[in-house]
C-alpha cells in the first residue's frame, strides 16, 4: 500500500498539481474572504455589536497569530514524514474544523442574547476559526508549495493558480453574497441575517469540497527529514535569531507589510471614491469587473517575463508600474469616473503581476534559508512571512479609519468639497507612496535576483542528488 502511494508521489509534475494548488486556495478564501468582506457588517447590522468592538477582537486576533503561526510553522517542519508527505495530511486533518469554525462565526440565531454572550461568541469562534484552524490548514498548504516541484518554473505556476483560486473565491463570494443577503426595505439594502446564516454554511461546504480535492490531486516531491530524524535540538529561538539574520526573508516580509498597507488601503478607499468623489456606485461595480480583467492579462504575461528577466525583477517593475499610475492621478485627477477606472485597470495589471509572483518569492526564500542555516524550515519560514501579511492586513483596516478621520469624514459632511478632495488624495498618494517604497525594496535590498535563484537551485539539486 505505501509502495503505491509513493509511485503515486513520484509522478511528474502537471497540471493536476496546478490545478489542485488552486482548489487549496479557492478553499481558503472560502473563508477568509467572507470574514474580511463581511464579518464587520453581520455583527454591527444583524448581531447589534459596535464596529470599535468587532475591531478590537480583529486586532486581537492577529496578536495571538504572533504565536500560533510561528507555532504551527515548527509543527510542520518537526512533522514525521509519511507516504503522502509532510504537509498534505494537515490539510485533510483540518479541512473540517476551520470550515465548522467559520460557520460558527455568523450564527444569527444568537441576535437577541445578551451582549456580553455575542461579544464573548464572536471572540471566542474568531479566534478558534483564524488563530487555530485557519493558521493549521493555511501554514502547511502555503509551506508545501516548495515540496510539489524544486523547479523555479513549476513553483511559479503554482503561485499563479494559487492567485487564480483566490480570485475566484474572491468573485463568487463579492458576486453572490449581495445579491442573495440582502432585503429591500423601503429602497434600504438590509442585511438579513439568517439567509446570511446559510450562505455561510453553504461557504463552509465548498471550502471542505475544495480542500479534498487539493489533498488528492496534490502530490508532494521534495521530501525532507523531519528534525528529530536529524536529532536537531533547534528551538524556537534558534528560529527566529536565523531570521534575523536572513537578509531575504526580512526583506519579503518588510514588502509584504508595505504592500498590503498600500494595496488595502487603496481598495477600502474605493467604498468612498466612488460613491462620495464621483457619485458612481455603477463605476464601481464595474471597477471590479475591471479589476478581474486586469488580473487576467497580469497572469498571461507574469510567468513568461519572470522567466525570463527574474521574479524579483518583474515584481519590482510591476510595482513602479502601479506607484506610477497612482502619482499620474494624483496629479491629473480625471473628472471622467471612467477615465479614473481604465487608470485604476493599469495599476492593477502591475499589482496582478507581483500578485502571481509573490507566493514564488517564498520559496525561493525557503531555499535560500536552507542553503544558509543548512536545513529545510518550509513551515517556520512562511510561518513568519504569514505572520507579516496579517500585520499588514491588521494595520491597514486601521490605516483608512484613521486617514478618514483626519480629513474630517462624517456622515453628515461625506460629501463636501473639501472632504472628497481629501478622500481622493488619500486614494492615490497614499497607494502611491506604498508601491514606490515597495519597488526599492524589492530592487535595492531583497538579494534573490535571478542569477542568485537559479545558482540556488542548482546548489541544492547537486546536494540531494
């Protein structure tokens, strides 16, 4: 029977792998989307709690992520092998109660308890879903990207499906949620809260689809030991002084902080510059049309250019390409909400473009962190490089209350004159700044440039043979 599965491990890599790479993502954003598109709004429209709250227990959550994805990152890589491989069986081990946790979240039913029960339910299923669950499952299937294929080329497929999974979650859950949730009362959109119960549920049961399926169509190649088969006696300490001094992997983690800063606050400023600048919630609508466009051609063009001028380099292009569009309306500042949208179409054609790339930059991090360290930390690595992006998330939900809050935004003057202009500016300055900043680092301080990648992977071919 293990002789089986290993002939089955040792089949070439293919498109079952891509495409069973994308259904790991698309099972992720299952969850994760619904909860960062609609988690703030189920408990301040239908469970009656305050959005400060509900952002409290957000924020909190990410400090406790400080520890259970570093956590869940040595897990994995002190994890024994087994036939299928290492980080395969936390996908089928968890697939069910991330998706259980995520529909304990939006339980409508609970809308009349006492206050002090709907906060402490929120908190209490928020963290079980994010902070245990969604990091179990979601740590080993980003960390095992680099044992599917040790080829550069491979692994950069594997992030652009990984980008087209997302995306299509993304899609379905932004298409049909507001068009199914919610109730026209007197010309309002309210948000019903038991139809929004069991779109959650139905979520919870693609998410477990997808999740199977990237576990049977998957096959992991690269294996390594696990430490104790090494009789390695590295602690957590040891993890992070390593980092430290990991050129590489603190510089993709100071990009990921920086891009999600400036990306999330680009499209939360959007809920306010469509409707509040140009008065145009159909721009908008079609904006996100737009945007999946955009992300199209990115991915048609990011692989063959990454192969041939470097991950590194195109990311960094890319996002000069976005800074650039960005400092161009910052400046131009369209009357034409259409002009502003065939603009925004081009900032996200280079933001596509790093997208696609971006989950390729890691392993090559874990590679270079093996040849430097001398030992394969998959797990502790993209634990620390999750980690980051959820300090990014963390500090841009912050990011635009507080911008909104200095220009003076209200509901009652959202739609003066001097508030608009500063709802504009904040929306293409401050991305602006983000990606040119972005841009240096991936340019001037991250060191895995084509050349160093490709004498990497020859390094670590010639040691395992």
């Amino acid at each position: 029977m293990v002789q089986k599965q290993k002939q089955k491990i040792e089949k070439p890599f293919g498109m079952r792998d891509k495409i069973g790479y994308l259904f790991g993502d698309f099972g992720n954003d299952f969850t994760f989307v619904l909860s960062s598109s609609f988690l703030m709004k189920f408990y301040t429209d239908v469970m009656g709690v305050d959005g400060f709250v509900v952002g409290i227990v957000m924020m909190v959550a990410r400090f406790v992520d400080a520890f259970t994805d570093v956590t869940m990152g040595r897990i994995c890589d002190r994890s024994k092998m087994t036939a299928v491989g290492k980080f395969k069986p936390w996908i089928l081990r968890m697939c069910g109660p991330v998706a259980i946790a995520s529909f304990l979240i939006y339980q409508s039913g609970f809308a009349d308890w006492g206050m002090g029960f709907k906060i402490g339910w929120l908190f209490v299923t928020y963290i079980l879903w994010g902070s245990v669950f969604y990091t179990s499952i979601n740590i080993p299937y980003g960390s095992m990207a680099s044992s599917i294929s040790a080829e550069p080329g491979d692994r950069q497929s594997l992030s652009t499906y990984r980008t087209m999974g997302g995306t299509l979650a993304g899609l379905i859950i932004g298409a049909l949620v507001p068009m199914l949730a919610y109730d026209d009362v007197n010309g309002n959109k309210i948000l019903n809260g038991s139809r929004f119960t069991i779109i959650a549920g139905i979520f919870s049961v693609l998410a477990v689809i997808c999740y199977l399926l990237c576990y049977y169509l998957v096959s992991e190649r690269v294996r390594s030991e696990s430490y104790e088969a090494k009789g390695s006696q590295n602690g957590t300490l040891q993890m992070l002084w390593s980092a430290v001094k990991n050129r590489a992997l603190i510089s993709i983690i100071a990009a990921s902080v920086v891009m999600l800063l400036a990306q999330l606050t680009m499209q939360s400023m959007a809920n306010y510059v469509y409707p509040n600048f140009y008065r145009s919630t159909v721009a908008q609508s079609a904006s996100n049309v737009v945007m999946l466009i955009s992300m199209a051609i990115a991915a048609g063009i990011a692989r063959p250019v990454a192969e041939r001028i470097g991950k590194a380099e195109l990311s960094a292009l890319s996002n000069a390409l976005a800074a650039g569009v960005c400092i161009l309306l910052f400046f131009i500042r369209p009357q034409n909400v259409w002009i502003y949208v065939l603009f925004m179409a081009l900032c996200w054609i280079g933001l596509g473009m790093f997208s696609i790339v971006s989950w390729a930059l890691i392993t090559d991090v874990i590679d270079y962190s093996e040849i430097l360290n001398g030992r394969r930390e998959d797990g502790s690595v993209y634990a620390l490089y999750s980690f980051a992006r959820k300090i990014g998330q963390a500090a841009a939900a912050g990011t635009s209350g507080f911008l909104l809050t200095w220009i003076g935004y209200t509901q009652e003057n959202a739609f003066e004159t001097s508030v608009v202009n500063g709802i504009y500016n904040i929306s293409t300055l401050v991305p602006a700044i983000g990606f040119t900043l972005l841009a240096l680092i991936l340019w001037l301080w991250y060191p895995l440039h084509k050349k160093q990648v490709d004498e990497n992977v020859e390094i670590l071919r010639k040691k395992r043979g």
